[in-house]
C-alpha cells in the first residue's frame, strides 16, 4: 500500500470540493537549491499546509482565462484546464454566452486581467422562510420553460423529503379546483373552477371549465399556494363563482353544465391547505448545535451552528466564525451532518472548539432529527484497510473513480480515498456509510457501461480492475457488503426538476434527469456543459420537485442561456399535446438494465428517515374526494353568469 506520508507520490489536486471550497490556498513553489530545474526533478509545491509534488515546475504551470490566476495546471478545473475553479469556469461561460445568471457564480474580486460583475450577498437573495405564509420570491417562469409540452416535471411523489411528497400520489389530471378569474372583465376578484390538464412536480396545468379543448387560456399554477382551493370554497365563504367572458356565451344555464361536467369527478380536501402546511414544518431550529464536515479538510467534522432554515435546507455557520462568513448550504437529512457526540462514537476525526463554553442560549439538536442509517453487522466478512472499490469522488461529482478504503470506523462507516488524487495527510478522505449509494464494487462501471475514472498518472490503459489488483497487490471488496436495494423511484430520462449544484450547495438550479443507472441519477443543469453533470441518489434531500423553491421561498437558479433562446415557448401545451405528449421510457436504456448477477443477501430493514411531513404525514386516506351532485349543487350557490 502506497504511504499516505510520502510527498513524491501524492500529485497536486486543487480542485473545487463539494461544498463550493477550495482545498487549499494559491500554490507556491518552494525555494530550490539551483537557479534552474531539471526537467527530470520535482518541484514541491506547498499548499495550505500540504505538500504535493508536480514535474518540471514550468511545464506545468497555467494560468486562469478569467481571474489571471497562475498556478499548477494539473489542478486547474475541467479536461482544457483554462481556469482554476469552478467559479472562473462558469464565469467565463457566462460572460460569453450574455446570460443573466451571475447570481449563480461563487464570486471572486475582480481582477486586472478580467472584470467579474460582484454578486449580492447570499442573505439578501434568499427569503426567509416563514412557516404559514406564502412568501412573494421573484422566480424562475416554470410555465413558460414547460410550455411548448415537450418537457416533464418529476411528480412529488419521488421526494419523499418534501412537503406532500408522501401524500401526493392521488393529486392527478382530472382534479377540479376553485381558482381566481382572471378573464372575467370585473373589477373585483372572482372565481371559476379549473381542471388540472398535466402536472410538472407542485406546478400543475389548469384549463377553465367550459374551454373544452380550447388551451388558448391555460395557465401554470402551484398546486400548494393560497389561490389553490377545492370545489365548495367559494359557497362556503362566500366568495363569487363567474363564467370567463370569453366563453359566456357558449351556455345558457351554466348551473347545469356544471352539475353534468363535476359530478364524479375529483377535488382537493377542505383541509388541503392546512395539510401542506403542517407538512412544512421544520425541526431544526436557529442556534441548534450539530456535528458537519469541516469543507477544509473532508477527514474530519467540526461543531456549527443553525444560522438559516428555508424548507428543510439548513445554512450551517461553523462555532469559530465570529462574522458569520464560514457557512454552507445542506438539507436536514444531508450525510453530512450529525448529532453532537457523532465523531467520538464512531472514531471520526473532530475538530475541537471552545467556543461553545462562551456561548449561551445553545442547544444540541436531538438526535431523532437526523437521518439514520441502517444498521449493520461486522462481525462476519467485513470491509478491511485498503480494499479497493469505486465511489463518486467527492470533489468532481461527475466522475465514478478508483477508491481504497483508508480506514475502517464503527457502526458501518468507511474513510474513503480516491486512489492518485489524495493528500499527503489524507485530508480529503471522505466518510462514506456502508450502506451509501455513493461506493461501488469493482466493476460496477464497466457493467453499467459507465465511464470509470483511474489513478491519476496510471498509464497502463485501457484500466483494467484485474491487473490493477495484481499491480497493486490488493483485494477488491466483496461485493455481497454493498448496497444493492433499487427502489420504485419513478424518476425517467428527460425529467425537469430543481437541484442543488454539490459544487456550490447553496445554489438550487434548473435541472434535468439524463441517465438512470438503478437507483444513481445523472443530473445535468440546464444550459451548463455536460462536465458539470453530478451523479446523485435517487433519494437524494438535494433534489426537489418543479415548484419547490417558489413554495419555501429559495432562491432559484435559472439555466444559463443564450439571450436569444431565454424559454422555448410563451405558451403553455394545448390538451392534445398533453395527451400525446410521453416522455420515452429510455434515453439511455439504463433503467431496464438488471443488476449485476451476484447473490443478493437477506437485507436489514430499510434505513428509516425522521418524516418531513409533520401531522400530514401520518395520514393514509386518499389526498382527493368525489365530487356528488349534493356538493356540486352546494358549490354553485354562488354561481354569477
């Protein structure tokens, strides 16, 4: 096994991690003991504290296309290697393109060789959550980017983390709804009742009663805002039922039309509203203490502080930030984050602080608010030091590479490194349970036809795990000890839906589903490059629904476009589109691929999960009723045309 403490072995890789970081400063070249290098020597380069090694110290240098930034070109960003991070990269590509979409970038401080348009501070972008009210955020047109009906929004129902997203099964097209007027011609606000003609996550496509098959006024809505309502609100309240003008005149005695078209169809409880609201009711709460990564050094955790909750997705401040700067984004039932007390149990690395000794007022977040994994047992065949596997690198979430377990820790956990890409002190190990969807058995990429990333510096190519082992002399990790459960995720290639971008977690951006592999997801955002594709779980907490972010009031990232091409269509799918309109089953085929053949052992219980959906979450009855001609006839009391 290679010595994690020998600088020559360990080249550069200063890469932009999944939490938006760099993982370390601007590297310097340390003094050499000649005016001039030898192509033949090694140059040490010093880096926050850790020593890498790089040949002939000029070839390998490059420099920034955005910032002007000199550094190792090895660890510069992307196969070109023109930039040095993430940032500069989709800086660049932003710049070039003229798309108003700054606010996705991490920001950097101008430079004499490029000038970077300053972004707000996060905190004036963001609207706070506030749990029972809706909140006006300025948000991506979902409506118009859906419109043209080539496009599908995952159904709630496959986030089982979001508000509904275990009750939403039964919310489908036909469902009638109270909805405001808007083609009425009256001063004041009135109502007419609307069926859903296509679903796209919480937003929904709704067509007055009486248009038929006229979609010249369809109109996108969210399913869970306040101007959604069952069909019998407005009797009950009071509130006026009037035909659209433009199509008054098409019934004499709309009463009846109504009772004939409403009868045995279906609508929304009369508790619907209050169901979504309790279903977004968070746990955590601002000044809970909890256990997170340390996004400088990925081996080891730190104590930090619940500063932000907007819908389940934490902003997390680190105990020793006075300022309130050294933050970042995750959800509730991130990996990434524990109770207090986690590390130790486990034999985790930890970052000690005594700040919270000068603090009051601080509470450690009850342990029953985290995600828990299944339990597992090591007494038999278990994972040992330095078997080799394949896992998601964590700081190039678009790539499968080469991985060694580097240590083994309690209660099923594993420190992980990618194999040619690792610190000199292993500070980039990464902790993976056992159980993660993240690691692999050796050649699960060459079975799933999937681009297996090796060593970097490996030069005995094609890559080949068998010869790899032999060179090595190394055992791969059996693969009866992975997980091999695929649930009914319902997610298909072509799906739109919202995504956290891994590489800056505090960004939720336009997304599309491009590949299924099992229960893996390849997520690629909308308008980038496939090179920032991410490979995430099926039940991933950072993936939600079409809507999600105008229901919590996060901020969400439009595509990167050209300034020609902002939406495909102004106008929202007629009712024939939407019924020929299918996503095909397979862009990839990936889905319909069966497991490798290996035996599948008798699994524990599946991993539980706290439910995110409050009081709503326990219910079992239907989300929709039938429409009878009673309430038909008790709806219409208020009937104006």
């Amino acid at each position: 096994m290679e010595n994690p403490k020998d600088p020559a072995e360990r080249p550069s890789r200063k890469r932009r991690d999944s939490f938006g970081m760099l993982d370390g400063g601007m590297a310097q070249l340390a003094p050499s003991s000649s005016s001039s290098s030898s192509s033949s020597s090694l140059t040490l380069i010093k880096t926050n504290g850790q020593v890498y090694t790089y040949p002939d110290g000029k070839a390998g240098m490059a420099t920034c296309e955005m910032c002007g930034m000199v550094g190792v070109r090895d660890a510069f960003y992307s196969k070109t290697k023109r930039f040095c991070s993430v940032s500069c990269s989709r800086s660049y590509s932003s710049n070039s393109k003229k798309a108003s979409i700054l606010a996705r970038l991490q920001g950097k401080p101008p430079t004499k060789k490029a000038k970077v348009l300053q972004k707000q501070p996060l905190v004036t972008k963001m609207v706070p959550f506030t749990q029972y009210q809706t909140i006006p955020v300025e948000v991506f047109d979902w409506g118009r980017y859906l419109g043209d009906g080539d496009a599908t929004g995952a159904p709630v129902s496959c986030f089982k983390h979001v508000p509904m997203g275990k009750s939403w099964g039964d919310i489908s097209e036909g469902v009638r709804v109270e909805v405001p007027n808007t083609d009425s011609g009256l001063p004041m606000k009135v109502y007419w009742i609307a069926g859903i003609i296509k679903l796209a996550g919480f937003k929904a496509l709704l067509r007055y009663e009486g248009f038929d098959g006229d979609s010249a006024r369809d109109f996108w809505l969210n399913l869970c805002v306040p101007d959604i309502h069952p069909v019998g609100w407005c009797a009950a309240g009071g509130k006026p039922l009037v035909p659209p003008q433009s199509i008054m005149h098409r019934f004499s005695n709309w009463k009846t039309f109504l009772i004939k078209r409403l009868t045995g169809s279906k609508t929304l409880p009369p508790d619907f509203s209050s169901k979504v609201q309790d279903s977004m009711q968070v746990p955590f709460k601002r000044q809970m203490r909890v256990e997170v990564v340390d996004k400088t050094h990925l081996c080891r955790t730190r104590v930090a502080l619940v500063e932000q909750v907007i819908g389940g997705r934490l902003r997390l401040v680190y105990e020793e930030c006075d300022d309130g700067t050294d933050d970042f984004w995750c959800h509730m039932y991130s990996p990434l984050i524990h109770r207090i007390g986690w590390s130790r149990s486990i034999g985790h690395r930890f970052k000690r602080s005594d700040v919270s000794k000068r603090l009051g007022g601080l509470t450690d977040a009850p342990g029953q608010l985290f995600a828990k994994v299944r339990e597992v047992d090591q007494s038999g065949a278990w994972f040992e030091d330095a078997m080799k596997l394949e896992a998601i690198d964590p700081l190039n979430l678009s790539a499968i590479c080469v991985a060694t377990v580097r240590k083994v820790l309690a209660d099923g956990y594993l420190m992980i490194g990618i194999d040619g890409s690792e610190a000199a002190d292993g500070s980039d190990w990464f902790c993976y349970h056992c159980t993660s969807p993240s690691i692999f058995p050796s050649g699960f990429c060459e079975i799933n036809d999937i681009e297996l990333t090796p060593p970097r510096g490996y030069t005995n190519l094609p890559f080949r795990w068998f010869e790899y082992l032999k060179e090595t002399k190394s055992l791969a990790a059996p693969v009866s000890l992975f997980n091999k459960d695929v649930p009914n995720h319902g997610f298909r290639p072509g799906m739109k839906l919202e995504a956290v971008d891994l590489m800056e977690p505090r960004l939720v951006c336009v997304a599309t589903v491009t590949r299924i592999v099992h229960r893996l997801l390849r997520i690629h955002f909308d308008g980038w490059e496939d090179e920032y594709d991410q490979w995430v779980d099926c039940e991933s907490p950072d993936l939600y629904p079409v809507g999600w972010c105008q229901l919590t009031g996060y901020q969400l990232q439009p595509p990167a476009v050209t300034a020609g091409n902002a939406h495909r269509s102004a106008r929202p799918v007629s009712l024939s589109g939407a019924a020929a309109t299918r996503v095909p089953r397979s862009l990839s085929g990936d889905e319909n691929e069966t497991p490798p053949d290996y035996p599948s052992p008798p699994t524990p219980a599946s991993a539980s999960q706290p439910s995110t959906e409050g009081r709503a979450g326990t219910h079992t009855h239907k989300l929709t009723e039938s429409i009878s001609v009673l309430m038909v006839s008790a709806a219409l009391e208020y009937l104006f045309c």
